[in-house]
C-alpha cells in the first residue's frame, strides 16, 4: 500500500481561534488561510491536558498522561520502540525533529543523547527555550551548542526547507516534525515586520477579558499576533519546498498546536497571565489542519483529541497501530471511509503549578468537551457547566443552574465513563505526584537546570 510523506509543523500556545480562517477579526494568516481551504479543518481539535510536556509525550505515546506519566512539565519521557519516531523508523522512514522538544526532563539546555530522541535521526533541537531570538540547539550527535542566527522560527523553517530539498531522487518516504516556540510569550520578541502590521489600540478584544486586563490584553496581543503571523509565513515556505521538490501529493501535511493561550481571557484581575491549564476554550481548542491525498477538503466537526493525533498519522500512512496506543485513528473519516461517534473528550488539569498554582486560584480537575458543551469538575465537586453554542465566550456558568441540573447528571455521568476508560481516580496532586515519586517546588514545577 502508498506510504505518504508527513510533514508535522506543532506550534507552542496557539488557540484555535487565533486565525483568520477561524473568525479572528485581527490577526493576518493568509497562508494558513490557504492551507485551511485545501484541508480537512477539525474544528473541535482539544488538547487533552494544555500544557506542553504533557500533550507532546500524548502525541508520541498515543497515551493520556497518566498513562506515560508525563502530567507535568519538565519530566522525561521513557524511550519506547513504540513511540511514533520510532514506528515510522522502523518501517522505512527517514526521520527528521527540528525545533523544541520539551520531553528529556534532564535541563532545558542540556544536550539530548540519541537513545533519548524517540527514533529521530536527523536532529537540530534544543530541550526548550523562549528566547526566540537568541536561540540555541544542537546537531545530530555534537554536543557542542549551536545557535540559530536570527529569529528562530523562521531559522528552522530554512533548516527545514533544506531537508527537503535534500529529498529530491530518494526513495525513502519520510516524517518531519518542525517544533516551534512561538507565539508562546514573550510576546515583544516576535519580528518586528510581523509586529508592525498591529496597533494595540484598534485590535478587538474578546468578551471575556476583564475590563482592568484590556491594556495588558491588547499590548500582548500585538506580539501574540505577530508571532502568529510569523508562524503562517513559515508555513509558506514549508508549502513552497514542498511544491518545488515535488513532493506536495505525496505529503500529509499538517499543522496544530499543543495547547492553547487565555491571552487575559477568564483572567482575575488580581492573577493574570494564566496562559493555559485551564479548561476553558481559550485553553484547549488548537488548531489542526490536515491535508494530504486522498482528503477531500472541508470543516470537520467531529470531537478530536491530541492523543489521537499518533495513531491518525500511523493510519494515514497505512501503518500498524500498537496495542498499547490509547487514542483513535480518525484516517477512516478523514479519508470519508467511515463516520467516528465521539460523545465527549477528556481534558484534565492534574497538579496546577506556576502562574495559575493553587494560591493564584488553580485547582486539579477533570472535565470533558463534547461539541457542544465543557463540564468539569474539581476536588470539591462540579465546578464549570457552559453551553459553547449560546455562550461561545463562557460568561454564563450553568453549573449551579436549576433548569440546567438535568444535564449537569447528564455530563457528569459521561464524565464518570471516560475516567473508568482511563482507570483515573481523580487523585489529589499530592498523592498522584507521591504515586508517581516527583518532586516539586514551591511554584509547583519540576525542578529542571538550564
């Protein structure tokens, strides 16, 4: 059977809503635009859990987190022959990572050894760094830092445009993965081009930033959008290598993102700058494009989750799907070979840390997103009940709701059915960090060494 290419580029903190094909009234991502057009658009793409470490160990396992453990930054991801550089190596492909990785565990600057890259051969990484523009890495087996010459996204994109160009007479299929770090913050070192195409002051803020938060919203906004933009020109070039070298039929090509970006939305006054955790739509909807043959172009509904994203690709690529993979292959639907029924997906807030950690109001939860509605609940008991098609901003919680107290049970009971699924208890953090032996600091973060 046709093995495609696969081309993966994964943002850092991109919302779904942050495009313009997506309704955004700001921002200018005329390539992906494009790319949305030619693709199969999931547009309730969610992020089981919204945070990096987490969703990326999801997208090479094919496990929720308290499946591979990784439910916190900053934690090391066990090397597994079944890990999905590992499978596409094993059956032929040339594997390439470009970018950040955030799955070693071992320093946010240490170099990674080979037995510790999941199967990815061709290698110009670096753990992980927000310093766009001063950006180190490493190459293939040196342990010497390197370090990308201007803005880093647009510095892997031409690593990457290379790599491909380097395709040309191969005979070998292949899978990149383009990892960036942007637009997570900082927000004020995107390119200043990208920056100047916006003006704080006429960017149009969602309903749900707080009055006292609209300036901090808008300032950040201006970065937010231009590394966004940023971003669509590098799926431009990618596009283009790929046209040039003759390999655009024959790639799945695909673009998402790990988690989302609350950019000031549901933020309390006192505590802003809660980028992700939560479970609110800001949070974990990602964008997520799909293209490649045999897709018939068109806005797909139908609930997805990032565990789902691993064996989808192994399915696209008519490869097998290992026992232990807990996600579901949507190549059937997308291929329009099968409807996939999905009532609900789980998203989970294990051990909240950092800027939204419990004395700045974060809370352990569990919840589920169905296409219309998010519940989730917390240690105490149900916390959040919105109706996304009434209340696309999220202002009206229906959780204490009289007439909504039907479908409260409803949910929760729907709820009650994906933790049996995932054997999860819903511990507190304590006893699951002491379950699985980490340590934390007083921000709730696992100590790392840059």
């Amino acid at each position: 059977m046709s093995r495609p290419n696969v081309v993966l580029l994964l943002a850092d903190q991109m919302r779904g809503q942050a495009t313009g094909y997506a309704g955004d009234p700001n921002v200018e991502t005329p390539h992906l635009d494009r790319l949305a057009a030619e693709s199969v658009n999931m547009t309730n793409a969610v992020s089981n859990c919204p945070i990096c470490t987490p969703y990326r160990a999801s997208l090479m396992t094919g496990q929720y987190p308290l499946t591979h453990g990784l439910f916190l930054n900053d934690l090391c991801l066990p090397t597994s022959d079944d890990s999905l550089g590992c499978i596409f190596a094993r059956h032929g492909y040339d594997t390439a990572y470009i970018g950040k990785w955030h799955l070693d565990g071992h320093g946010r600057s240490t170099y990674i050894p080979a037995e510790r890259r999941q199967g990815f051969d061709y290698w110009n990484v670096l753990e992980c760094t927000h310093d766009y523009n001063h950006s180190y890495y490493y190459a293939g087996a040196s342990d010497q830092k390197r370090v990308w010459e201007g803005y880093d996204a647009y510095d892997q994109t031409a690593d990457a445009v290379r790599w491909l160009s380097d395709r040309k007479g191969e005979d070998n299929p292949f899978f990149l993965m383009v990892s960036y770090g942007p637009p997570h913050n900082p927000y004020d070192t995107a390119p200043p081009e990208q920056k100047a195409k916006y003006q704080a002051d006429s960017l149009v803020l969602r309903d749900n930033v707080a009055p006292e938060l609209e300036a901090k919203a808008r300032g950040d906004l201006v970065g937010y959008y231009a590394h966004i933009s940023a971003l669509d020109e590098c799926v431009r070039r990618v596009d283009e290598a790929l046209e040039s070298n003759g390999l655009r039929d024959n790639t799945v090509f695909i673009f998402t993102s790990d988690h989302g970006d609350s950019m000031e939305s549901h933020c309390d006054p006192d505590y802003p700058g809660v980028n992700k955790q939560r479970p609110y739509e800001e949070s974990i909807i990602v964008p997520l494009l799909i293209r490649g043959p045999g897709l018939r172009p068109r806005s797909e509904p139908t609930l997805i989750a990032g565990v789902d994203l691993m064996p989808t690709l192994l399915g696209l690529c008519n490869l097998p799907i290992p026992a232990e993979v807990e996600g579901t292959s949507y190549a059937p639907l997308l291929r329009g070979e099968a409807m996939i029924s999905r009532d609900a997906v789980l998203v989970a807030g294990y051990a909240p840390f950092a800027d939204w950690r419990p004395e700045r109001g974060g809370r352990a939860f569990r919840g589920i997103r169905t296409e219309r509605y998010t519940y989730a609940r917390d240690l105490s008991g149900p916390w959040l009940l919105f109706d996304n098609r009434r209340d696309p901003y999220q202002l009206r919680n229906l959780v204490d709701d009289a007439s909504s107290a039907g479908l409260r049970v409803e949910l929760e009971l729907l709820l009650a059915e994906e933790l049996t699924r995932r054997d999860d208890m819903f511990l507190p953090p304590s006893e699951l960090l002491q379950q699985w032996g980490y340590e934390v600091d007083e921000r709730g973060c696992v100590p790392y060494a840059n």
